[in-house]
C-alpha cells in the first residue's frame, strides 16, 4: 500500500536530516510522527518512527548522547510495576513500605537510616507491585545512583512528614532535589517537550496524619499547592487508608491484568500477564510468546465489555481482568 506522504511530514524530514543535535533531531521526530497520515500503508514508518523516538530519548537521558557514558542504574523490575518511594529523612518511607508490603525494612528515629536501596514486594488482589525504598532526598549528602533509580521507576511516591511544622520547606526542597535531578512529578503532557526530563506520574502522600498538628499542617500544604497537586492522607495507624493506597498505586501504574485460557482448559487465574493500559490483542499475543502475534488466527475474550466467549481482533484493546484465548 502507497504510504502517500505529505508535504508537512517531508518538510520535517528535512529537519530531521539537517538537525544539529539529538534535541532538534528529536523535536523533528516528533513532528513527523504526529503529521504522518495514519492508515495501512505508514504503520510500519510510525513503528519505525517511534522507535527511533525511544531510543533518542532514552539516550538523552542517559546522556549517552553526548561523549563519555554516564553510568546509569535500575532495578530488576518483578510484577506488575515498580514504585520509587521518595521524600525527604525520616518522613516515614520504610516504615510506609514495611506496612504495604508487610515486610521489615529498617526503621528509626535518626535520618539516613535507609542507605542502599531496599525493594519489597506489595501484594495486591492477586498481582505483586514492587515498592522500591530509597535512601531520602538530601541536599546533604545523596549517592549518585539514587536519581538513576527513580527515573527507572514506573511512578513516583513522595512521602512527607505531616507531623512536622517544616512541611513546606520538605515540599520545596524535595521538589528542588528532584528538579536538580531532572526528573518532574508533575503529569504535564505539554511538558513532554524536553526530552533530557523525566516525567513521572506521581503521588503526594500526607504521611503521619496520627500526630497533632497533621490537619493543620494539611490545610497550609493545600492553601500553597492545592491547585497543582492532591494529597493521599495516612498513616501507620490507619490500616483502612493504608489497603486503598494500594488500590490507588495499582491504579496509577494504569496497567491491566490478563488471564490466558488455553482452548478447552479453565483459565489460568492464579498468574495474569500484566500490560500496560492500551495494548492490544497482539500485544498480549507477543506477551505470551514471541512467535505467537505471527501465528495468531483468531482469539476469544470473556469478561470486560464484550460478550462471553466473543471474538475479538488484532487491535482489541485490553482490559483490565479480561480472559483471553489465543487460538494458533
Ligand atoms: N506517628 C507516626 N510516626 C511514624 C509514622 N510512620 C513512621 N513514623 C516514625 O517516623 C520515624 C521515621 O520513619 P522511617 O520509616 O524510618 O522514615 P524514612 O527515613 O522516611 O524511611 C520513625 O521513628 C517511625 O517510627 C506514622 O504514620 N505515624
Ligand atoms: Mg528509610
């Protein structure tokens, strides 16, 4: 099929070939993704295009991009997303991971008690979500490998001390480390402009509501930030706050959950395959096995917005608990 190219995506070509560094060849990238026209006939350019975008990015930000390599850190990632748990010293990070996660990270009194990074899995419903506890922002003293972590992250917690009069000042400050570091938490779409940035999709938590002065320190925190960000209000003392935190982190990680049925056997219910939102039928099909989005004839959905055992396309979106059966 003739892919029929257009005069704005050819004149953002020329940019692209005549770019002077990866910032202009990225922008140019970007424009002839977003003018190519979208039917048959381009998808593999689009493919192409956004592949060729990722990897730009990712080098920008690695800063591979330019000359001597940056070492770069991440964590094995197990489950269905991997949540940084950030703030400033003693806001309750472990103490928070120990209680979601059901596990025994060290906590104290002193700052700084957590100085490697401590990754604990979080159970929820029937998927496992891994919480990675980090060592806290500082303009003080922190390890060069702590920002590298965060942007690897799939989102972003920030836990701060509601219990403490210094609120404001955690707030500024975590939010001037954070930014030193290039990384926003703030899910400004617009933003999304300069690549060598890390956007993550973010959290507030107004940790230790327990302590006396939390309400009132919650009212300052939203006369000053009300209009940009919202707050998730807990503490180790409220356990009914603490299980809809994990609803809300797995709803954040916007990733759904699929159950693989083989013909003629019952679902596997016990192990879904977890994608991000969006992803299609063939996506899940290459999930599974990397062969099989080729070999696919037709598949079968019971659940979500179909009708039980409906055949469903290539480009079926997902959703959230669908049983799938792929028929080879
Ligand atoms: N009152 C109260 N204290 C808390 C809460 N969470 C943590 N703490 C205390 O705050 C201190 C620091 O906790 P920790 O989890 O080590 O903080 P981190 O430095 O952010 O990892 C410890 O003394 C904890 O017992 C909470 O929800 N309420
Ligand atoms: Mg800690």
């Amino acid at each position: 099929m003739p892919a029929n190219l257009n005069a704005q995506y050819y004149s953002a070509e020329e940019r692209y070939k005549g770019a002077k560094d990866d910032r202009e060849r990225f922008k140019a990238l970007k424009e002839m993704l977003a003018v190519i026209p979208k039917h048959k006939g381009t998808e593999k350019l689009q493919a192409d295009l956004k592949k060729k975008i990722s990897r730009l990015k990712d080098e920008m930000q690695t800063g591979k991009s330019k000359g001597p390599k940056r070492l770069s850190y991440s964590i094995e990632k197990e489950g269905a997303g991997q949540v940084a748990l950030v703030g400033p010293p003693n806001a309750g990070k472990s103490m928070l991971a120990n209680c979601l996660a059901g596990v025994s990270l060290e906590v104290a009194e002193y700052a700084f008690t957590t100085r490697i990074f401590q990754p604990a899995m979080m159970p929820y419903e029937d998927m496992q979500i891994q919480l990675v506890d980090l060592p806290p922002l500082s303009n003080e003293y922190m390890e060069n490998w702590v920002p590298s972590i965060i942007k690897s992250c799939d989102i972003l917690v920030l836990v701060l001390d509601f219990g403490n009069d210094d609120l404001l000042e955690q707030i500024e400050l975590s939010l001037e480390i954070l930014s030193h570091h290039k990384i926003e938490i703030e899910d400004n779409k617009k933003a999304e402009e300069d690549p060598r940035i890390t956007y993550l999709d973010s959290l507030i938590i107004a940790n230790k509501m327990d302590l006396p002065h939390a309400q009132d320190n919650s009212s300052v925190f939203m006369e000053f930030y009300g209009d940009r960000f919202s707050l998730y209000h807990t503490s180790r003392e409220d356990q009914a706050s603490l299980e809809q935190l994990k609803r809300k982190i797995f709803e954040l990680l916007d990733v759904v959950r699929i159950y693989s049925k083989r013909p003629g056997h019952d679902p596997e219910m016990d192990n879904p395959y977890v994608l991000p939102r969006g992803k299609t039928l063939l996506d899940f099909a290459q999930t599974v096995h990397k062969d099989f989005a080729q070999n696919l004839k037709f598949a079968k959905v019971w659940g979500s917005n179909k009708f039980d055992g409906q055949r469903i396309t290539k480009d079926y979106v997902l959703t959230d608990k669908d049983v799938i059966e792929l028929h080879l």
